[in-house]
C-alpha cells in the first residue's frame, strides 16, 4: 500500500516533469516543421526585403509566407477597436462597417478569404500581430515612430489631427495655446495625442482608451484631454453623454507639424504589406476609396495621391 | 423614469450587457468546474511525503499565487503564439478558452491551500479511530476525513468563489467581452450609441444580484453540511 503510494508519487513528479521539458522541446519542433517546409526558402527573404518602403528592414531571419499562412486558413482577422466612422456597427446591426472595415472587406475578397473582425485592447496591438491573434491592426492607426518600428506598415491612406478636448464652459481659456504646460492632460497610453501632448509640456495622465480620457475631463480629474479628431467629431457635443465638453486646439497646427497620417499595419516583414499596397493603388485607381470614403464622410481626409 | 427603462437606448444596452454576463457566468462556471477537481489534485501533490512531488507542487502554488492573475492571463495569451509553441483558435473562442485555463490554474492553486488547511485541520484521532476499527487508509480518507474537510471549507471557498464573481472583469484585458467591456463599449461607442457613461455603472447591479445568489447558495450550503452540530 505504502509502496503503491510511492510509486504513485514518482510516476506523477515525473509526469510534470516531462510536461515542462516538452513545453520547451516543441519550440525547435515546431520550428522546424512551420516555417521552412511549406515555404520555399528562396521566395520569403526576397519578399521580405521588398517590403520595406517605410519601414527597417525586417529583423527576422526566418519570414514565412504571412500571404500564405492567411489563404490557408481562409480568414483575415482583424484586429479593431470600436472606431466610428472607421470600425463600428450600426445601430440595431450587429455587422462591422465604417471605412476601414469595408476596405478590410473587400481586400480580404482580393485575397479570396473572408475577413473577421475582433476587438482588441489597444496596447497590446503588436502582441497580439506577433501572436497571430489577429493578422492585420486596420482601425485608424497613426503611423507614429513607435508603430513603424513594430509593425509592417502599408502606405498612409488618410490625414488625422490630435485635438484637445476641454469643457465647454472652459473653452475661451484654452484658445490660441501654444503651450499646456501647468495643465494635466488626459491621452490614451500608447498613442499619437501622447507624445503631442508631452511635446507641447502637458501633464499626462496616460489611461487605457480615448474614451477613459474623455471621461477624466468630465469628471474635473483632468483639465483637457487629446484625441484623434475624427472621433471628437463622433464621440463629443450635443446627444452624447458628454454634451458638456468641446474641442478647440489643433495640435499639429500647434506644433507646427503636418497633420497625421493613418496606416495598416501587418506583422513584421510580413509580404502581406506588398500585397495591401498593391490593392491599395488599384482600389484607388478606379475610384472604390473615394465612392467608400465619400460614404463615411472623409473624403476630406482620405489620402488619393 | 418609466420612460428611460422602456427607451430603445435602455433596451440595446441591457441587451448588449446581457450578452457580456453570459460569457461572465461561463467564465464563473468553467472556472469552478476546472478549479474544484485540480484544486485537489494540487493539495495532495503539497502534502505528499515524496520530497519532489511537494516541493514542485509547492513551488507551483507560489509561483501561481505570487503573481497577479492578470499577468498570467496576458501571458497565457500572447506568448505561446509569439513563441510559436502553439496557436489558440482564432476568434473569440480562442480567447475565452485562454482565459478559462489561467482562471483554472490561478483558482486550483488558491483552492489546494484551503483543501490543506481543512484536510490537515482533521484532528489526528479520527484517523486513529478508523484505524481502531479497522478501515483501511482509502476508507479513512473518503468516509472520515473528507467528510469532515468539505464542511470545514465552506466558509473559506465561500470567499474564494465571491471573490472570483468580480475576478472575472480581469479577463477583459485580452478584450474578452465581458460585462464590464461591453459596459465601457458605450462610452467609446457601440450599435451606434456613444458616450454614454451609466451603462459601465450599470454593470455593478449584474455583479450585486449574481454574488447576492451565490451567497444565499452558499449560506445554504453550509447550513445543510451543519450535521455534527
């Protein structure tokens, strides 16, 4: 009996044991049996080079066919926040559109795959690439030097601003800064009205979401925050719950900067950058962007050049 | 007032908060499920007499306890894809299976300290007792000390199991649509409805009635398993 209870024992540390160690040991397999074999070696580098228009060359050694990968599985999941005119449903549907779903739609089409859609936390856009949870950010994403660094980004498609959103009452103080330095300045962590608002000597409380920073300014915990000017347009004024709050300054103008630009980004060094710019031209080319764009309201901003 | 509750803004919302409690209450329920049975396995591997067994178990439940759920959730998630070890299913089923099997792990090893406590807090004379009347250790076990265990653990896995209702809003940081997401949805915007703030308060009333049932469960539980009183 006692001896049973040993044995027992020993059989099961050693199971959990062996369970580690395979954890560890079916990295270099599957290694082995993803990237090389159902790729030709000689194909991948030579995309992976050709990709890189905006970006460093890729740091990987080991691409893969990212174009492959998705028209095996047969979808292209999107990775989104909820975004409107660029990602959202509209009332009383429960199908994604906006400019950058329909897009994603019908290039999804070009690559004879069908597109999913799947909401993501905002910060974690590049583990989530790099995880294969998602293959493609395409929810208005400004090119920043951060986002060019980690991602493969396609050709800028549309102009963006950083604006900052006060109470209205509040409004005539900040009219005309050149400066917010002294003032405490709400910005979602991780993004463009970020480092707008750090280079113009703001106090940043960096929280999770645009949304959240709308949310300090009313609550009075935070004097301003920053966001992306195609969603004050949606997010703030008359018939929202922050009727209360306004947006006055520009900081591009502000700076002295160009406005921004939006981008889509895939993985790393992924072929699939040449294959959406590719599309990108044509579907300009013939009109889709602006007839899509006009359809949201941006053909202001949509980039035809 | 009448009016805001039958309003078709009122009605979306709750839909949609609707939609994020079920996969709350699967959460809670695949979690228990996975957790209670594990729990026990961990709890014999801390007490077995074999020095290996108990040392890794134990150093498991240190690690699992010693580090913020949420940490082992993003990890859970992210890094077996971009380690290539494997892949979870795309989607939100992919997702919700990667959640479940942190909250699993992250609760058994909770669970397995309170199961030590309540096994090893059996007096040594019930075992001796069966002994004197002859029952083997397996019977010891199953028909005194588990027995005296269960009811000991009511209180102590009561609060775990409370606890573990909130627990659940921690999931939405790999944006599993969760109550408390599908709350905030309406602040950035969701079914064409944005900027509204009370529907992420409003959560707190599913949190408020759910661990409300869940206490009176308990509560009768413990009354049933008060036999030796």
């Amino acid at each position: 009996m006692k001896n049973a209870k040993r044995i027992a024992a020993l059989v099961l540390s050693l199971a959990l044991i062996l369970a580690l160690a395979a954890c560890g040991g079916s990295t270099g397999g599957d290694h082995d049996t993803q990237p090389p074999s159902d790729a030709p070696a000689t194909e991948t580098p030579a995309s992976g080079s050709d990709v890189s228009t905006a970006t460093p060359p890729a740091s990987d050694s080991d691409v893969e066919s990212d174009l492959a990968y998705v028209q095996d599985k047969g979808t292209l999941v999107v990775g989104i926040t909820y975004f409107d005119p660029m990602d959202y449903k509209a009332e009383g549907s429960d199908e994604w559109i906006g400019f950058d779903a329909d897009m994603a739609k019908l290039f999804a089409e070009s690559l004879g795959v069908t597109a999913e859609f799947q909401e993501i936390t905002w910060d974690y856009k590049v583990e989530e690439l790099n995880s294969k949870a998602i293959d493609v950010v395409w929810n208005g994403m400004t090119l920043n030097d951060e986002v060019m660094a980690a991602m493969g980004t396609s050709v800028p498609y549309c102009l963006n601003a950083q604006v900052l959103v006060v109470k209205a009452d509040r409004a005539a103080e900040f009219e005309g800064l050149t400066s917010l330095e002294g003032l405490t300045v709400a910005v979602e962590s991780g993004s463009a009205g970020e480092d707008a608002a750090e280079a113009l000597g703001a106090t940043t409380v960096p929280v999770q979401a645009q949304a959240n920073a709308l949310m300090e300014v009313s609550a009075g915990t935070s004097d301003a925050a920053v966001i992306d000017l195609l969603m004050a347009g949606a997010m703030i004024g008359e018939g929202t719950s922050y009727a209360d709050l306004t947006y006055t300054l520009n900081l591009n103008e502000a700076q002295g900067l160009d406005s921004e630009e939006y981008g889509v980004g895939f993985r790393m060094g992924s072929d699939l950058v040449e294959t959406f710019n590719a599309f990108w031209a044509e579907k300009v080319a013939d009109g889709t962007v602006l007839e899509v764009a006009t359809t949201y309201g941006l053909q202001e901003s949509v980039i035809l050049d | 007032m009448l009016d805001f509750f039958t309003s078709p803004v009122f009605q979306t919302v709750i839909a949609a908060l609707n939609s994020g409690f079920v996969k709350t209450l699967e959460l809670f329920f695949v979690t228990l499920i996975g957790a209670i049975p594990l729990g026990l396995v961990i709890a014999f591997g801390s007490m077995s007499r074999f020095f290996p067994l108990r040392w890794l178990s134990r150093t498991f439940v240190w690690v699992i306890r010693g580090t913020p759920l949420v940490l082992q959730i993003i990890a859970l998630f992210y890094v077996p894809g971009m380690k290539e070890w494997f892949y979870w299913p795309s989607g939100e089923s992919g997702r919700m299976t990667a959640v479940c099997a942190a909250f699993i792990i992250n609760y058994a090893c909770y669970f397995s300290e309170i199961y030590r406590g309540g096994i090893q807090g059996v007096p040594r004379g019930q075992q001796e007792a069966g002994l004197v009347l002859g029952m083997t250790k397996g019977q010891i076990f199953r028909h005194v000390t588990l027995l005296q265990m269960i009811k000991r653990i009511v209180p102590p896995m009561s609060n775990e199991i409370i606890t573990l209702v909130k627990d659940t809003s921690l999931a939405r940081v790999i944006a599993l649509q969760e109550v408390i997401w599908m709350g905030e949805s309406f602040m950035k915007g969701n079914s064409g409805i944005s900027g509204l703030v009370w529907p992420l308060f409003f959560t707190a009333v599913y949190y408020l009635i759910f661990s409300g049932v869940v206490t009176l469960l308990l509560a009768k539980l413990e009354k049933k398993l008060a036999y030796f009183q």
